[in-house]
C-alpha cells in the first residue's frame, strides 16, 4: 500500500500556476520565466538561454530534466475530486509533461542538484538538443515524463519522419494513367504493407516493431494548372534493434517515381535495470510504499537524445497516467504528484551519496 506524503504546497501551487499558463511549442516564455522565479525563490542560480531552456545547474551527480511545451488545447483548469474520492488537477499539460516537470523543480530545490527545463520536446526537441550541445554529460540523468509515480520508464523507440512529394503532368480526369495524388496512395500502401506485422510476428510487442504512420496528405492541381502534385507526411517509429537507414533503404525502395526529403532521426533507446539510476528508483519507489514497475515506451522522448550524447545512466519518471497524453481529459492526481516528488528526493539523495 502507498504511503501517505504530506503536500509540498510550494509545489502544488508551482504546479498549478504552470498548469494554468498555456504553454503549445513555441510559446514557453511565461511558463519558462514562472518556473525560474521558483527556483530565484529558493536562492539558486538560474537563467533562460538562446533557445529558452530553464538552466538551474548545480550538483551533477544527477541531473534532472522534463519539457516544458505542451501540445495545443485548451481545459479548464480546476482542482476536482474523481468519483473514488481523488484529488485531480485538471488541465493541458498536467500530464504531459507539467506534472514531472513540477515535480522536478521540487526536488532539485530540496536536493541541490541539477536541473533544466527544456522547450520544444512535442516538436523538434531544439531544447534538449542545445542542452547536449552546451553543457558536459551529467553524472546521471532522469527525464522527466509520465510513467506514474511507481513506474520508472528504461526504453523508447526513435523517431524518423520524411515527406514524399511526386508530379505528374495534369491531364483529363477521364484519362487511365494515375496522377500525383493515385501515386502517392500507391506508394504509402506499398510502405504500409513493407512495414506490416502478421503471421508468425503477430504476437510480437508494439515496442519492437517499426510503426510506419502517414500524418498529413496533401494533392491537387497546381497553380499554373499545368500539373498535379502530392505530398505524404510519414513518420517511423524505430524500435531497439532496427536503424533509421534500414528504414530509409526499406521506404525509398517503395518509391516508383517522386522522392522522398528525410529529417534527422532520432535513435531508440533501451537502459538496464542495473544501473545505478535504476536501482535508485526500484529503491525509492518501495521506500514510498510502492511495487516498482519497469516500462518501455512506444514513443519517443528527449531521453533518447541524451541517451545517443551523454554516457551516463538514466531513465524516465514522472507522476500521471500516460494514456491521457495530448486527451481532452488530461488530468493529475495530486497525491501521487506528491508521491513522486518524494521518489525524485529519494533517488537524488541515493545518487549524490
């Protein structure tokens, strides 16, 4: 049975000021400069960088880090008890990721260590990719995301995103040849079912297959009205064990005619329970009276960019239920937001010994 943690009410309140600033990709200042004031508050050393990154640098011996962006979306922020009784914050970002950010900034405080919270995860991770760019590899790191308070998260799969684009020249709907838009179609179906998992692998997990995802379609005549043009948006997830290249080598060979623009890829990431981060959570989450549970992400999160720059050990932790990511009902429970800011102590103190 979990144990009763008294509120750090400096931490709610943080919280709920963060919860209640909209804070979408490319709008974090307020937000950035609220979580600064915390830490101007307890007497440490904090600035905002070039990209808008919240820097609190201070014991290495771990570093703790979360996002500050949210995706778009507006819930009405209100403190409600659920139908069992529980205290919840609804609002955008409560989970993903304000509630472990908050609960990060509580902990580096009472700890002393590291912190830093970073911009732009939900887009191009420009925040945490500064980060590895500016500043020498921690002795640890633990990133912040929703795992809940009793989860500690080891693994993500990459993130490899492309646009295809194809032309033909415009012709008389009555014609048979296909068009721009019927070759498009004909190439992701081909992606689709290169990337298809069946047969003998159809019990194999979501977490180690190549999820292949078209996320915008675009076609029509263009302008001049002289041709018909196309664009497919895709996304790949890269599970442990698969490279962006053989994933590129596996699309572009769909491709009959048009081309394909690659963004840079981000690599899948799978830590060991044994190292000194992980035994720290699985300590600290018994020591709040909880059974620690050890998860792999089908997503993709900064961890996997520090994870490709930094030698050190890490994981992911963070209060909040995962499946209410980026959903009209986002919310937190608040004593597990408490719970995990005395995990988050606990860990810290652990690696600082």
């Amino acid at each position: 049975m979990s144990a009763e943690v008294a509120p750090d009410e400096d931490a709610r309140d943080l919280l709920e000021d963060l919860v209640s600033i909209p804070s979408p990709t490319g709008e974090e200042r307020e937000a950035a400069e609220r979580l600064a004031a915390f830490f101007e508050d307890a007497g440490r050393e904090v600035w905002l960088d070039e990209v808008g990154n919240v820097r609190a640098p201070a014991d290495d011996s771990v570093l703790l880090t979360s996002h500050i962006d949210t995706v778009p979306g507006e819930i009405p922020v209100r403190v409600e008890a659920s139908e069992d009784g529980i205290e919840e914050l609804w609002g955008r970002g409560s989970v993903d990721a304000t509630g472990p950010l908050a609960a990060m900034a509580a902990a580096a405080v009472a700890t002393g260590v590291s912190f830093a919270g970073v911009v732009g995860e939900e887009t191009d991770s420009r925040g945490a990719r500064h980060l590895v760019a500016d500043r020498e590899a921690p002795d640890a790191v633990v990133n912040g995301e929703p795992s809940g308070w009793d989860g500690v998260t080891l693994g993500y799969r990459g993130f490899l995103a492309g646009e295809y684009a194809v032309e033909t020249d415009s012709a008389h709907t009555s014609r048979p040849e296909p068009n721009a838009i019927q070759t498009a179609m004909a190439w992701w179906s081909r992606v689709a079912d290169a990337f298809e998992v069946g047969g003998s692998d159809a019990e194999t997990p979501v977490f180690e297959q190549v999820t292949a995802k078209p996320v915008s379609f675009e076609g029509g005549t263009a302008a001049d009205g002289l041709s018909v043009e196309a664009g497919v948006e895709a996304q790949f997830r890269i599970p442990p064990g698969e490279s962006a290249a053989d994933i590129r080598e596996t699309v572009e060979g769909a491709v009959e005619s048009g081309e394909i623009e690659w963004r840079e890829p981000i690599p899948p990431v799978m830590e060991s329970p044994r190292t000194e981060v992980g035994r720290a959570f699985r300590v600290g989450i018994r020591r709040v009276g909880g059974d620690p549970r050890l998860l792999r992400k089908t997503g993709t999160s900064d961890m996997n960019l520090y994870a490709g720059a930094w030698d050190c050990p890490m994981a992911t932790y963070g209060p909040g239920d995962s499946e209410l990511d980026h959903a009209p009902n986002e919310r937190l429970d608040l004593a597990a937001f408490d719970r995990s800011i005395a995990v988050l102590k606990r860990v810290c103190e652990d690696l600082e010994e």
